[in-house]
C-alpha cells in the first residue's frame, strides 16, 4: 500500500499541464503569473476562473487525483510567493481559500507545502477538516498536515475512515501513525462488528499490522 | 426521461427528496438564490448561504447522482432592508464562480422604488458578467407586476433571450413570450400552477422557450412535479420528444448560455444524450 502520495512540484505541475491544455490556456496562465507579480490582490478573481479557461481534465496517473483546474491554481498561488513576505502571503491564500469554492479550497490546501505556509495557515487545516467534504478533508491531510499536532492528526485520519476518504491520501500515515491512532482504529473496528456492519479494508490492514 | 429542473431550494430539502427525485429521472436542478422565510439580518448570512450554493449544496446532489448548479443575486423581498443593501456589492465574486449560471431571483416582491433599483443593478450586472436572468414575477399583482418586469427587462438592454421570467399563469404567459424572454412555470400542489394547467398552456402556446420547475422550497411544494407533468403531457398526447424539450432540452439550452454548464457527458450536447456510456443514457433506456 502506497501512504506517501508523490512529492509535488511546480515543475511536476507544468509538465503534467503542458501534455493536457491548449496553446491558448498555457498563455493564459503565464499572463495571469505575470499579472499577479504585479497585483497579488486579483488573485481571487484569477482562482474563480480557472475551470472556466483551462478546464478540469484529470492529470493522469503522474497526479493521482489532480485534475488540470487544481495544477493552474497551485502555480498560480505560487506566482505570488517572489513578491510577499510569509504574512502578506498567507493573508491572501487565505483570502482565496475563504472566498473560494470546494475546488479552489482544495487548490489552496495542495498549494501550502509548495509556498512553506502549513503552518502560518493551520486555521485553514482545521476549517477543512471540521467539513464534512471529503475532497478537503483528503486535501488536509495530504503533505501540508506536517502543520496538525498530533491530536487533530489522529482525528483527521479517523474522519477519513468515516467519510470515506482512501488511507491512501493521508501522507506519511505509517510514518507518522501512533499508538494512540492504533487504538483509534481498533474501537472504531469494534464498534463496526458490533452493530454487525463491516470494518472498512482500510482499517483492516492497520489492524492486522498491530496484530504483527 | 431524464429531467432537469431548472428552480428547485434544495438547501431545503432533505436527502429523500434527492432519492426520489434521482428515482423520478431527476439528473440536474439549478437552485436560485431566494429568501429562507426567516428574514435575514447582516450580509454576512448572505455570504454563509451563496457559500453554501456553491459548496455543500452541489456536493450533496452529487452524493445522489445529481449535478447542481446555482443563480445568485439579492432577492427582491429583502432588497427592501436597508441593513442588507451591501449584499449587491458581495456579488460580483460570486458570479465568477464555475457553479453559477444565472443572476436570479431578482426582480419584484411589492414593486417599491429598493425593488427597483435591486433589480436595475443586478441586470447590469448580469450583463456585465455575461450570464443570463432569471427573473422572479410577485405573486401579488402578478400582470401588472409582469408587464413592469418586462419594461426593465427592455430598458436594461440585455438580450430578451437570456432571461427568464419565471412563476407565470395563463393571464402572464403571453406578453412573456412575445417579450423573447423565456417562459417559467413553478408547478405547485395548490397555488401558481398545476400539471392539467400547464398541460393546457403548453397545447395553447407550445413548447419553444417554455421551462417548467417545481420551486420546491420549505414550503408546501412537491419536489416531483417536473416528472408529473411529463407524465400528465403523455397522456395528454404529447411526444417523448416534446417532453424532452420541455424538461431538458429547453433548461439547458437557457443556462448553457452562462457557458458555464457542467452536465454528466461534458458541455456536449449530443454528448449528453447519446453517448453509449453515459448517465443520462443510462436512465434513458430505463424510461
């Protein structure tokens, strides 16, 4: 089972973006790079309308889960990163993610290790793990949950047992799994089997290793 | 029969609403920002609710195999409070967004001078956003309030074409239609419409730029009155084509024009309904 999902870069992104959009949408966010250098404050408008100009393809098995929408917003939020220290910066990624939908959240979400804001924005982690959507849930316990404690670790990993978010999202999860997170499993485990329903595939395996 | 109901406040419906209406042949709605019967005191509810419209609301749809897509706007009935005017200026971030298609409901509750103004601006602003209207009738005064409605519409300058004048009844249908707007019948279990009613209207007047919808709310209201009426147009003679038309092709030919409709097989049209392996195709044999 693979917990570690692949190390993001904006080169990664670009390439993945330059086999899926057209000539004209490549254009389009170097345009948009170059305006938000010049004036970070449109970056709200720019988020908004990135389906709309490059479209949501899925990026293939190199971005697992990726689709081209998200690729653009991350590279568009790190355009503003030359021209902002770390507390301006955070102020406007988090003025996207609180104006933004599900799909630019997520974005914002995927965008915090690659601009080194995790931890300056774990206000936005713990919004997204108190929904009950499981592409921000997932998106919160991806690389930027280096930023959670231990305690809303635990709590976000078992979230996505019960919303149905794959194990496979949380990054470093045997890594980072503890005793306490074990124990976790194993009582949800055993609630499961007494109201006689089953225990998810997930949790099966984490069980099984605690057995070993 | 794959239906799409173009006004439907799924916010506030429940999950077994999305069940039946999935079960109904139910594939798409569009939920137009409207009143919640309590008044609302500070912009900041308005926020938490568009927020909603284009978050929570479409991932629930989706849970039930459903495409939700939204229309907002500061209804009329509360462009009368004075401590909600700012609302309008909250709105140009909203109309940005991928799930929204319409500016709506706007228009006119009891035809005041806020009413006014509300509806004037935020038809500028439609224009300006490139998206259509939809535009509510008042259930009080209703041919008096229609005809006015149509004059804004006109001295506006948006297209006739990209509006929707919605909650019509046989003494309103006509001037709508002549307008070039759009014709919109809410089909309720008592009051504005019901399906002999609209079956009558659709013989007189046709199917071209006719949308029918149930408005379901937290009202008395019936989240399967769309498929009612398909039934009640069969029996009444009408085709499986001209039912098509009706409840799907006519609803997403009005908020294709948004550019912004993201129906199950792609923007698409023949996509949609014939290929192999899509959703709707999939209910289409069912039917």
């Amino acid at each position: 089972m693979n917990t570690t999902p692949t190390a993001v870069t904006s080169e990664t992104l670009h390439a993945s973006l330059a086999g899926v959009l057209s000539d004209e949408a490549l254009t389009w966010i170097e345009d948009a790079r170059a305006t938000l250098g010049r004036a970070p404050e449109r970056v709200t408008f720019y988020s908004a309308i990135t389906a709309l100009r490059c479209g949501r393809a899925p990026l293939g098995a190199a971005l697992p889960g990726w689709t081209a929408d998200d690729a653009v917003r991350v590279l568009l939020l790190c355009a503003l990163r030359p021209g902002l220290a770390d507390g301006p910066l955070a102020d406007r990624v988090e003025e996207v993610y609180r104006q933004g939908d599900s799909a630019e959240r997520r974005a914002v979400l995927r965008a915090l290790p690659l601009l080194k804001l995790a931890r300056h924005c774990q206000s936005l982690l713990r919004d997204a793990l108190r929904t009950n959507d499981p592409r921000l849930i997932g998106a919160a316990l991806g690389p930027c949950a280096t930023a959670l404690d231990q305690r809303a670790w635990r709590d976000g990993v078992l979230k996505c047992v019960f919303v149905g978010v794959p194990l496979t999202e949380v990054a470093g999860l045997r890594e980072r799994m503890d005793a306490d997170l074990l124990r976790m499993f194993g009582d949800y485990a055993a609630e499961r089997r007494a109201a006689g329903r089953p225990v998810p595939d997930d949790l099966a395996a984490f069980l099984d290793l605690k057995e070993d | 029969m794959p239906i799409f109901d173009p006004h439907i406040h799924m916010t506030s419906r429940t999950t077994r609403d999305y069940e039946e209406m999935f079960h109904a042949g139910v594939r798409a709605v569009v939920e137009p920002a409207f009143w919640l019967g309590q008044p609302r005191t500070s912009p900041g509810s308005f926020i938490d609710y568009f927020d909603g419209l284009i978050g929570w609301e479409p991932f629930r749809a989706s849970q039930f195999g459903i495409t939700h897509h939204c229309t907002i706007a500061l209804n009329p009935k509360e462009a009368n409070d004075p401590r909600l005017a700012e609302v309008i200026d909250l709105l140009p971030r909203y109309l940005v967004k991928d799930q929204v298609v319409a500016v709506g409901e706007i228009g006119y509750d009891a035809m005041t001078p806020e009413e006014d103004l509300a509806f004037s601006r935020q038809l500028a602003l439609a224009i300006e956003y490139g998206l259509p209207a939809l535009v509510h009738t008042p259930h009080r005064d209703k041919a008096a309030g229609t005809r006015r409605t149509l004059d804004v519409v006109k001295e506006s300058g948006i297209a006739p074409e990209r509006v929707t004048v919605d909650h019509l009844n046989e003494l309103t249908v006509r001037m709508v239609l002549e307008s070039g707007c759009w014709a919109g019948f809410s089909v309720y279990p008592d009051t504005k419409m019901d399906e002999d009613r609209m079956v009558a209207i659709l013989k007189e007047y046709g199917t071209e730029r006719v949308l029918v919808n149930s408005a379901a709310d937290w009202g008395r209201s019936d989240p399967l009155k769309t498929r009612k009426v398909g039934d009640a147009m069969l029996a009444a003679g009408f085709t499986e084509d001209d039912v098509q038309t009706v409840l799907w092709h006519n609803p997403r030919a009005f908020y294709a024009q948004s550019g912004r409709l993201d129906l199950p097989g792609g923007h698409d049209a023949d996509a949609v309904e014939y290929a192999g392996n899509s959703v709707l195709r999939g209910v289409a044999k069912e039917a």
